[in-house]
C-alpha cells in the first residue's frame, strides 16, 4: 500500500499551507498529491503549480469535472500536465452533480453512465494521439456537415498510457469504473462495508477481460491522530455533515444513499434535514461518531497503525491522508506519521 495527499479546494486561504504539505509529501516519498474542484479553483492550474515545485510526487485531478470540459479539452490539459511534470500526471474524473452540472455548467445531468463512457473514450483516443472521430449519443466529432475535420493531439504526452482514474459511489458506476479506468477515487470508504463496493468493481474488470491486478483502489481517509477519539472526530463533523447533508439536493445526494447503505439511514436522513433547514450545529452533532471512525483514521498512532491492516485487506493500494488538524505544523506532522506507521505496519509497497 501506498501513501498519497489529498489538498482538497484551493482558495480556502491555505494555499501557502497546502504547498508546504505537497513539498513535505514529496520529500517523504508519498505517492501523488490529489487537487479537486468543485466552483472555485481549477484543479488543473493548482496541478501546474505543484508540480513545479515538487520533484518526485506524482500530481492528479480528483477530479476535473467531466461537465466542465469537453473531452477534447481534458485530453490536451492531461497531455500537458503530463509534460510539464515529466510524467507525473494522474486524471481523475467525476460527473459532478444535477446542481454544479446544470446550474454551474449549463450541463443536463442525464445518463452519466453513458456519458462518462463515451467521453472517457474520447479521452483515450486522443491521448493516443489517434485521429479523433466519434459518433455518440452525447459527443460527434467532427460535427456532420460542415468544415470540421478529425485531428491529432499534437503535444505528446511522456507517458504512452496516462493513468486514469474514476469516482464512484453507486454501484452500477462502480462497475463502469472497474472497465474503463485504471484506479478508483473513493470517498467514506469502509474496509466494513469494502465488499459491497469492489464486488462491482470486479465484475467491472471482469467484464473487460481484466483483473483487479494493477487497478489503483484510492479512497480519501481523514486522518486525525490523539488519545479521544470523540476528540479526533469533531474536526471531521462539518466535512461528513456537508457531504452527507448538503452536497446535492434533497432529491439526489449521493454521499447521503451510501451512508444509508451503509446502514446509517436514520443518520443520514437527519443529517439531511438539519443541514438544508441550515442547522449546521445540529447536522454535525448527528454524525454518529461510529460513522466517522468507520471511514476515517483517528486516534492513538498505535490504533491507526493496526486500523491500515484492514484497509489492505478490503484492497486498498493507495491510502491518500486528508488532513484536519488546526495548525500547518500538526499537518505537517499528520503526513509524518502516517509515513511512519505505515512502514511499522510492514505494508507499504
């Protein structure tokens, strides 16, 4: 198992802190450094800029928004990115939601599945540096009956292959990720609840004549180190209330069905209704703090130090830490350690 960072938003008034962790990554031999977007910053030029001024990391998208940018497009900023870095480049890609699609994008959020399959061939296509002609049910090109013409990526990539990698939470996107891509983004990833979620992920790659050798499975696992565990949750409370609670609507939430498969209906069904009535306080006090510890890392070192055992066991091959301490010197700190148990544990790979 490997170690990655995830930095989350740009913008936050961190930035400064968030360099710092990447260059504190790079030098302890982390594997990739994730950046996300949502309607603020663009992971792309984030990417850009740490890529820049780390050495050895890899850097990835997690993830650009398969709304926001044509295939075409995405192709040419992972083709440069890739170059830019001297190949340290990971694209990670994710539909977004009805509310950021539509509202944000001008995208109808209808038939992901099949969306994301198609640009997703695009995407290799281009890379590939093959001319690119497609007839879909979402992208044609070139469009029928006039000047355009099929045309090849000119920039090379260094990479025959750039990894690309999906984020998925429902099950039939699980499999679709399991065929087409070459890694998982995971979020609220349980080793609990892990069978559930790579079942599809192996009928995926079944389906493609593959096997789950080489497929990078990657959730992002809040880490918080300390004595109380009530203690290490609370800094956790907002991001799973946000999530489970307020990103999507009331109608479609995806984060909040994969807690009630989970077997946190009632939970989460609260957690909703606090969060949109703008009871934040509220929202976060009903995280069950089970929920939390199930998904997350927090605690003595010694108890994360045997808790990433059963992360290796559900198939986990790239843990990426997602810090929350308060200050840039106890994040620091947080990377420190988990590089520190993971060699204790005798997984690192």
């Amino acid at each position: 198992m490997k170690l990655g960072l995830n930095l989350g938003y740009w913008g936050a008034g961190n930035d400064a802190d968030n360099l710092a962790l990447a260059r504190e990554a790079d030098r302890l031999g982390y594997a990739v450094v994730w950046a996300a977007e949502a309607y603020g910053s663009d992971a792309a030029t984030v990417l850009a800029w740490v890529a820049a001024q780390t050495e050895r990391i890899d850097v990835g998208s997690a993830v650009f928004q398969i709304p926001g940018r044509t295939p075409a497009n995405t192709a040419m900023t992972a083709a440069t990115l890739d170059t830019l870095s001297g190949g340290r480049f990971r694209l990670g890609l994710g539909v977004s939601g009805p509310q950021v699609s539509e509202g944000w994008h001008g995208v109808r959020f209808d038939r992901p599945l099949a969306r994301t399959r198609e640009y997703v061939a695009i995407v290799r296509k281009a890379l590939a540096r093959e001319k690119v002609s497609f007839e879909g049910e979402f992208f044609t090109l070139p469009l029928p009956d006039g000047p355009g013409k099929a045309l090849t990526l000119t920039v090379h990539p260094v990479r025959e292959r750039i990894p690309l990698y999906l984020a998925a939470i429902g099950p039939k996107n699980l499999e679709l990720t399991g065929e087409i891509a070459d890694g998982w983004l995971a979020i609220f990833f349980s080793p609990e609840n892990a069978e559930e979620l790579m079942a599809p992920l192996r009928a995926g790659r079944a389906k493609a004549g593959l096997a789950m050798d080489g497929f990078d499975v990657v959730p992002t696992v809040p880490v918080v180190f300390g004595d109380d565990l009530a203690q290490c949750a609370e800094p956790l409370r907002f991001y799973t209330a946000l999530y489970v609670g307020g990103m999507g609507s009331r109608d479609k939430n995806f984060y909040n069905e994969l807690a009630t498969r989970m077997g946190y209906g009632e939970a989460a069904a609260e957690i909703q209704e606090k969060y949109l009535a703008k009871d934040y306080p509220g929202a976060m006090a009903a995280v069950p703090l089970d929920f939390i510890d199930r998904t997350s890392l927090i605690g003595p070192r010694d108890r994360v130090r045997d808790r990433l055992a059963a992360y290796a066991e559900a198939g986990v091959t790239t843990l990426t830490v997602a810090t929350y301490a308060a200050t840039l010197e106890e994040r620091l700190a947080t990377l420190r350690t988990m590089a520190e148990v993971l060699d204790e544990s005798g997984l690192a790979g």
